[in-house]
C-alpha cells in the first residue's frame, strides 16, 4: 500500500468533503477525488461513503484512518527530533590542534562553543608536530599548511605572519646587532625540521645558513619561552609574539614567508551534523580574528 494514501485519506477524515480535504494537502479538489477514486479500485475497497453532506468514514476507512492517525504523530515526532538535533548538536567532535594555536587561539573560542552547545562532547589533541595530527582519528584539524592535498575537504581560514622577536633584555645587551645584514652576530632560537612551516625554512635557509651559535627546539612554545627569557632570538608567529609584552617585534612579517591555517574535516566524519556545525562554529570565530593572524603593521 502506497503510504501516501494514508496521508489522503487523514486529510479526507479530518475536512469531511473533498474541498477541505484539498486545503489541507495543498492540492485541488479534483486531485483528491481522482486520487481518492484510485485508491478504492486499486485496492478492491470503500474507504469513504459519499453523500450530499460530505464523505462517512466506512468500517474499512476507520481502520485507515486510525493508522494514518499514529503515523501521523509520529512522522510529526521524528520531525521535532530530528530538527531539535539538528540545531542543538549532540555527541562527540574529536579536534586536532597544535599547541600554540591551542593556547593562544582556540581556547576562548572553544569556551564559547561548549557553552552554546553543552550536549557536544568535545575531545582536544594536541600536539608540537603538525604532521602527526593529520594521521589521527580527528573530525576537524587545525593546521598551517600552504598546499593541502586535494583530498582534503576543508575551509582556509587566514595567512599567518611571522616575524623575528627578542626580548628587551637581549636587545640592551646587544645595541649594535644588526640581523638584516649580520645574523650571525646574533644567538637564535630555531625551530628543528618537524614545525619549520611556521617561518619556512626557506627563510632560515637563506638568512641564517652561517649562524654557528643556536639552540635547536621540537617546540614552539619552548622557542616562545626561551625568547621571552632573553635567551636568543626567535621567528615566531605574529599573533604569538605581537601578545607578548615581553618581547619585541624587530623585523616586518617575513615578505612571502606566510603559511595558510586551514581547518580541514574528516570524510568520515563530515555528513555528521554535530561535525559540520561545529567546523562552521569554528571557522567563523577564527575568521573573525583574522586581523590578529594577518599582521599588518602598517594598518
């Protein structure tokens, strides 16, 4: 049996006359007689008696319409839930992250998320090496990275800037360094090959290939620290070091030394409702911080 037939035939219990029956469904009187009428042959059965006050349900009809009663509430029920989910996630989003991006970014955003939204279970992973997030069991990632494979689905957010930082301390006990055409008269803090994308290592190729006097980190938030300490100086990511007080910013963002920070999403994962609002969630506020990530000292 045709469940459509049971919408018609709740429609024509509920008006009482094929007119009514026609401002319900949305159709022409004259289709749900024809439709009527089809029913009834087509299942060897008298659904409605037909008189000039209008259309009697028949004991076979009664029966009909007392499914099509239940069905209704039902579909109306799955209906409710279904939106209710929609608009108010539930469930677990597992998110992969870098650890500075982490601290210095995502940590009011991921606040406000989880107060808008108290029935997601939200699972952070982080991590120093970008590359090992890409290979866990994450619904979303956070990572910079300037040609993502064209099998990633996901949503640019912003260019990060980079820039070399010191602290004040190290700039008095080194008045006359000069890092544009002296590097090498400087200690640096340098990341090692597993977060270079950061300040590409084209940059450290070209600028610093003659230093003898570093200290190699796996670590962003240790290069953080150790400049911030005095120790040497540091290529750090503009939106790190411009909200440092310790430090100061000595050189413009690096020119052509910006990497892209994408959020990418799972193709497991990406059809789940509770996946795709809170990667739009996500990117929305991140692009809003744009200005941040963007440095632009001139502006």
């Amino acid at each position: 049996m045709d469940w459509d037939y049971l919408r018609y035939i709740h429609a024509l219990a509920i008006g009482g006359t094929l007119a009514k029956a026609g401002e319900i469904l949305g159709v022409h009187q004259t289709t749900v007689l024809r439709r009527l009428d089809q029913m009834e042959e087509t299942l060897g059965v008298q659904f409605f008696e037909r008189n000039r006050d209008g259309l009697q349900l028949t004991p076979v009809g009664e029966t009909a319409f007392r499914n099509a009663e239940k069905l209704s509430g039902e579909m109306e029920d799955l209906e409710r839930r279904l939106v209710g989910q929609d608009s108010a996630p539930v469930g677990k989003v597992r998110l992969a992250v870098e650890d500075t991006m982490m601290s210095e970014l995502l940590g009011p955003i991921l606040a406000e998320l989880v107060r808008e939204f108290p029935d997601i279970e939200l699972e952070v992973l982080t991590d120093n090496d970008v590359t090992n997030l890409s290979h866990r069991e994450a619904d979303l990632t956070l990572r910079p990275e300037n040609k993502p494979q064209a099998t990633l689905e996901g949503e640019r957010i912003a260019a990060i800037e980079s820039a070399v930082y010191g602290s004040a301390g190290y700039c008095r006990r080194n008045r006359n360094m000069d890092i544009e055409n002296h590097p090498e008269g400087c200690l640096w803090i340098i990341p090692d090959d597993t977060f270079s994308h950061l300040a590409t290592g084209r940059w450290y190729r070209k600028q610093l290939k003659n230093i003898t006097s570093y200290i190699r980190c796996n670590s962003l938030h240790a290069m953080h620290a150790l400049a911030c300490s005095g120790a040497g100086l540091a290529v750090l990511p503009c939106f790190l070091g411009e909200g440092t007080k310790e430090l100061r910013r000595l050189s413009d963002p690096l020119e052509g030394e910006s990497v892209d920070l994408w959020m990418h999403v799972s193709q497991d994962t990406q059809q789940m409702a509770r996946v795709r609002i809170v990667m739009e969630f996500l990117v929305e506020r991140l692009r809003s911080q744009a200005p941040i990530i963007e440095f632009n000292p001139a502006s």
